[in-house]
C-alpha cells in the first residue's frame, strides 16, 4: 500500500535532515496539491514499537510548512525525549493529525522496515 502525500512529505522532511541536503520542491507540491497552502494546525507524532518517541505541533502556517517543520521538530528536537537516530528510525511509525474546521483527521503509516519487509 503506498503513503499517503502527506505522510510521505512528514518522511521526506526527516529524510533531509538525515541526507543534510534540501531535497523537498515546494513549488511543485503547492501546484500538484493546493490544499498545502492552506493554514491547517498539525501534529505528528513518531513511535518507536508503539511507545510514543517524539511529538511536535503547529497552529499557524501553511499545511507544508507545518508538516516539514512538525516532522523534523517530532524526531529531533522533542525536549522529552532524545533525537532519533537513523537506526531508530527506520522501526518509527508517523502519525500526523490535522485539526481542519470540520474536525480532527489522523491517519499513521507503518515503519520504514515493516514496508521494506513486505516488498521481500
């Protein structure tokens, strides 16, 4: 089953750190998807074995902005907990709420390795 655009963005903002290299077309995103420009509050949480791991949240900017700041906030600057390493990671699951008008939306993708396994 394949990500979601959302969480794919949430992985790709982690990725970039991890390559420390910019890797994410804005501009491209915001032309295939409009609704990245929206000003939508977003949460991510990532969870290592189902125990919470790091979590970040947003209220003011666009839904791309939230996503790439949120996803890199949750895995690496979360004061409770430390940075998640490259190893840790690839086990983290990501899960990403959005607190739209008409109500909370969450929706959580598998670990990085549960997808590698299942293509085996």
């Amino acid at each position: 089953m394949s990500r979601s655009v959302l969480l794919q963005l949430a992985r790709d903002s982690v990725h970039e750190v991890y390559e420390a290299k910019r890797t994410i077309d804005r501009e491209q995103l915001l032309q295939i998807h409009p609704l990245l420009a929206e000003m939508i509050p977003t949460t991510i949480n990532i969870y290592l074995k189902n125990e919470l791991r790091g979590s970040a949240t947003t209220q003011i900017g666009t839904l791309l902005d939230n996503i790439v700041l949120c996803a890199k906030k949750a895995v690496f600057e979360d004061k409770n907990f430390s940075p998640v390493v490259t190893s840790e990671y690839l086990e983290c699951e990501i899960e990403l709420t959005l607190h739209t008008p008409d109500g909370v939306m969450s929706e959580r993708d598998n670990a990085l390795i549960y997808e590698y396994e299942k293509q085996i």
